[in-house]
C-alpha cells in the first residue's frame, strides 16, 4: 500500500492524509485516453464497454457512471452505448497551465459489486495562443560607449501552449546597430538578449526604435510584437550594486493588502543622475505584477492583491535597478506563502441512494469524496458520522470513501435513519463541513399476518336470518404498503360430511363472518373450520386461525307423546282392580322433547277428568294413579 502523508481509521473515524489506497477490485492500472484540447462537446473519447469487457445491458444495470478527481463532469458516460464522450470543450491551459503532459484523472464506477477502474484522459495541446508581451512598449537606456558585444536583457514573451506550440524563436527589426540572441534559461523558457553589433553615437542617434517579435512553433506559427525604444546616454561608468543578490521572506497568505514586504536596495557609486536609482520588476509575469508592487524610488515592495496559498506558495521575483545612465543590476526576491486554515474542509458527493431495502447488509448509500485546500495540518481531515448508527464510512482509493450500511436493517425497527457525515481538518481553530442524508427504509414482505387470537368462538341462535353476520375474524401486518394488504379466505375443510360452502361466508377485505342460511341445533349443535389470511406482498404470506361455530337452542320443538300412542280414532284404555287403593299406578306417560337444555324439561299436568278427584299425575315424571 503506497502512503502519501498518513491515515487513521477507527470504526467511523477516518483520518486522511490524502491517501493512495489500492484496491483488490479496482484496477491499478490506470487506462489512457488522448484528446485535443478545444474538441466540440459529445465527441467521442473510447467505447468503455468495450474497454471494460462488459455487455451495455451491464453497463447500466450496474449503474456505471464517470467520476472525476478534480469534481468537473467533463465527460459523459451513454449507458446506451457504452461510449465515453466529451460533456464540455476542454481547454488545456485552463485545466494545466503549463503542466505537460495534462492529465485528467477520473475513474468508471460500477456497482453490484462495487468496483472501479482507473482512466486518465490525456489533454493534446494545439496552437490556440498567440505569443503576447505584458508590455506594449520596452525602454531600453544604453551609454554610447557600451562596447560591441553589449548585451541587453529584454522582457521575454509569454505563451500558453507547451511544446512545439509554445515560445520558440525572437526576431528584431532590420537595423545597423543590434542583432537577437536567444538565451535558454533553466525554468526551460527561452529569454531574447539585444546585443550592440555596432558602436552608437549619443549625438548622430539618441533614439532608436525597433520591433521585437515572437514566434511560437506551431503549424501555422502565430507570433505578437512589441516596440523597443532604445536612448543612447552619455557614459556612466559604474552599475548599481545590491547589498545581497537573493532577497527571502515569508508573508501569511492572510497579510493585508498594502501591507510592506519587504525593502530591496542597491548602492551605485556615480555622482548625480547616474548615480540615482529605479527599481523595476524584471522578467516578472502578469501574477506577480498583479499581486506585488515595488516603490521605483524606495525600493519597498507592497502587497498589491490577496495572497493565496492554495493557488500559489511561492513567487520567485526578479528585481533590477537601473541608475540614472542606463547601467543595472538585478537580485532575486523570493517571497514564501504561509498557508493559515481558512479553508473548511469540503465533500463531493458522487452518486446516493436515499432509499434501501431492509434485509440487505452492506448496501452502497453514499459515494463521495473530500478535500481540503490548504496544506499541513490545517489539511488534514478527520472524516466521520455518529456512532449509534448502522452505517460505516469505508476508504476507496485517494480521498474518496463510501458510506454503506453495516448489516441488515429492519424496517419494522426504525424505517428512517439521518444521518450526518462530519468532516474537519486539524488546523487550529478546527474547521468542519457537515453533509447530511435522510435513508429511507423500503419494506421487504419478511412478515406474516398475525391474527388477534389463536381462535375464535362464535355464538349464534339456531333460526337465524340468512346472511346474518356472526362475528368477524381480524389479522394485522408489521408490514407496510401492499405487503400489509391482508385478505382473509375460508379454507379447505377436512371433514367431508360438512357442507362449509352452504353454511358461512367470509368478506375477503374485513374478515367478517356470515352465516349463510337458517341453522338447526337439532340438526347441528357445532362445527369449526380454519380461516386464513395472506398478505399481498410477493412472494405472498399467510397464516391461519380456527373459528369454532356454536348453535344455541331455540324452544322450537313441542313436546311429543311416545306413551300411550297417540291414536285419533280411540281413546287409549287401562284396567284398574276394582281393590286398588289410593297410589295405585294406573300408566305412566311417556313424551320427549327434540330442543335441549331447559327448552327439553316436560312437565305433566291433567287437563281433563271425567272425575277430577279419582286420579291424578306427577308433574316430573308423567305417572298417573288414584287419587295421587
């Protein structure tokens, strides 16, 4: 594992030194793609399914998508085809300055399972920039005794483009007394030098005016001129000296504008004018001329315009002083950026996903990225999110991380988590940036119907109306949406001998229960069957209850006579001994009842006698005798 800085991890605690992380499913090498600068937007840059070995149906079914190091979407990814195309003109200088080669990093992420594969697109230059001077006219002073083979430094041309499109050749105007000489300097920037070809008379010519051109390489070559104005002075035989050549101070980025910097000064041991001294900004870009200023007579260098360490950390300035007869000196000023923590730290997210499915570990919520623009601690991040949460922040590569849930989730626990993602630096005082995303949980059919008891007892009077309801059966689900529909059934019946069909009836949406037709206790005293409850979810829950019906007696049976047989046509005769004594059994009356309970208890009573005080009956029993 290749470290850059250093970095820390602690269950939801990372701490990143920008970190080079490489992945056992990411690929480590990193697949070039060239393009010219300037290319119009929805060019095509490379086939990534092609590229990747995967069919387009892959492509978008695992949600492949194009992330960028820097952020900018400068490319798009046609999950329909598969190809990779420009989503915006590029523009090298822009993008690299003079960086050489320019590369765009960016990465393909693919996801189920994640994985991600490393690209650089690599920026052509083409010659786009013409070769411009910061100044509109240069004032060159020279004595007219400068000797032949005098050279004089001239600010140099500068060109965005690189290579064979960049600064290549300087030419000058014809005249007798000056040719150019090319100077290639160490930075690799070639710098012009007039050279005195021939002696110059202060009185024959005290001005001469020339034009300085500059060529770049390209096909056709562009160039950009300026005007030399060159003043023959009198002798002056001695150059300002500086107290010391290199100049070094360090300034916080922070620094008020107009604040001193520093004071540059040099010395020249002529008398008068000659012996007076300017200073000027040599060889110095439109940056530096733009954030620093000198005092031509003092030689104080002012801040001019912010300071910004996370552009620029250094400026490296070059400094001439120039007496009053045209002879200088130059020295170096290098001016170092001090980085203060005023930047917060700052998250990039790629792609989320606000709603998961319960039941599922180490579902991908958030892709994202983070940085901090200033240096040291102040950009060292601590990146994290609370700890009572089922989630976890894992590293990827560089400073990218993912946010996944650490194991299955229940829906019916808690269907919502909110959960903020903290990012802060180590500078002092501490800066941090906070993200926040609300995850939904989506439901999973992982619940069966339970009913509010493990069975039901009905009770309903023999004789009822037909379709009367007789109780109702209820079932409810933890679920949600269409997986917490519950409809209710009758289920098959196992006793053959039972007609369910013809007897109760079930609505499917409320589970109320109704009977069918007019039941007869004589005929059914009870039955039961099982009633079940299925959920709409897929693949679809149910389970099941036991519902005992029982019929409840009506006194709808008159008693009936099995003794003495009931016969129209005669009366039923008994024989009793003319000796018979009070008691005297005579018969017993024997009748039944089809009800049951208190509507089956018979009672006996004479209702007619042709001597109403010879025999009698008991009540309880139905038997007869004299005088009883």
């Amino acid at each position: 594992m290749g470290i850059r800085g250093a970095c820390t991890l602690r269950k939801r605690q990372v701490l990143v030194f920008f970190v080079l992380l490489g992945l056992s499913w990411a690929d480590t090498e990193s697949t070039r793609y060239f393009v010219a600068e300037e290319t119009e937007i929805g060019s095509f840059v490379t086939n990534l399914a092609r590229d990747l070995g995967l069919e387009v149906e892959e492509m978008s079914s695992r949600e492949a998508r194009v992330v960028s190091d820097d952020n900018e979407k400068h490319l798009y990814l046609d999950l329909r085809t598969g190809d990779l195309l420009l989503n915006k003109k590029l523009d090298r200088e822009e993008l690299c300055g003079s960086t050489e080669p320019c590369v765009l990093h960016f990465q393909v992420v693919l996801e189920n399972p994640l994985q991600f594969f490393r690209a650089e697109l690599h920026i052509r230059d083409i010659n786009d920039h013409s070769p411009t001077f910061l100044d509109k006219e240069i004032l060159i002073k020279i004595s007219e005794s400068a000797t032949i083979g005098t050279t004089i430094l001239i600010e140099n041309a500068q060109d965005l483009d690189v290579g064979s499109n960049s600064l290549q050749n300087y030419t000058i105007s014809p005249n007798s007394h000056f040719y150019i000489k090319i100077q290639d300097n160490e930075d690799g920037k070639i710098y012009p030098e007039l050279v005195l070809d021939r002696a110059l008379d202060h009185e024959e010519a005290p001005e001469l005016t020339l034009t300085l051109t500059a060529l770049d390489g390209g096909s056709p070559p562009r160039s950009g001129t300026t005007l030399v104005l060159i003043k023959v002075l009198d002798i002056n035989d001695n150059a300002p000296e500086f107290v010391q050549n290199l100049y070094e101070v360090q300034v916080q980025e922070d620094t008020p504008i107009g604040s001193w910097i520093i004071t540059i000064s040099a010395k020249d041991l002529d008398t008068g004018n000659y012996g007076k001294i300017w200073y000027t900004f040599f060889h110095a870009s439109e940056d530096i001329r733009k954030t620093f200023e000198i005092n031509s007579i003092s030689g104080e260098v002012n801040l001019r315009s912010q300071l910004d360490f996370e552009i620029i950390q250094s400026y490296s300035i070059n400094i001439q002083a120039t007496d009053g007869g045209g002879l200088s000196e130059k020295c170096t000023l290098l001016v170092k950026v001090l980085d203060i923590n005023d930047n917060p730290p700052e998250i990039t997210i790629s792609s989320i996903t606000k709603t998961i499915p319960e039941n599922a570990s180490e579902t991908l919520v958030a892709l994202f990225s983070v940085r901090d623009q200033d240096s040291g601690d102040n950009g060292r991040i601590l990146c994290s999110i609370q700890d009572d949460l089922p989630f976890i922040l894992k590293p990827t590569f560089k400073n990218f991380f993912t946010l996944v849930s650490e194991k299955a989730l229940d829906r019916e626990s808690r269907a919502k988590y909110n959960i903020t993602i903290t990012v802060t630096d180590l500078g002092t005082p501490r800066l941090k940036t906070e993200y926040s995303i609300t995850v939904l949980i989506s439901d999973v059919n992982d619940n069966v119907p339970a009913f509010t008891q493990v069975s039901y007892t009905l009770m309903v009077r023999e004789n009822n109306q037909p379709a009367l309801q007789i109780g109702s059966v209820s079932a409810t689900d933890r679920d949600s949406g269409t997986n917490a529909q519950i409809t209710y059934s009758l289920l098959p019946n196992q006793d053959p001998h039972l007609p369910l069909a013809s007897l109760v009836s079930i609505n499917a949406d409320n589970g109320q229960l109704f009977a069918l037709r007019a039941l007869d206790f004589e005929a059914l005293q009870a039955f039961e069957f099982h009633v079940g409850a299925t959920d709409q979810g897929s693949p679809a829950l149910s389970s099941q209850t036991l519902v005992r019906v029982m019929v409840l007696d009506e006194n709808d049976n008159p008693p009936f006579l099995l003794y003495p047989m009931q016969n129209a046509s005669a009366p039923c005769t008994e024989l009793v001994p003319r000796a018979a004594e009070q008691g005297y059994l005579v018969t017993k009356v024997v009748a039944v009842d089809g009800d049951s309970g208190q509507n089956a208890w018979l009672s006996y009573q004479l209702l007619k006698a042709t001597e109403p005080g010879l025999f009698g009956v008991w009540a309880h029993n139905g038997e007869s005798g004299l005088g009883t």
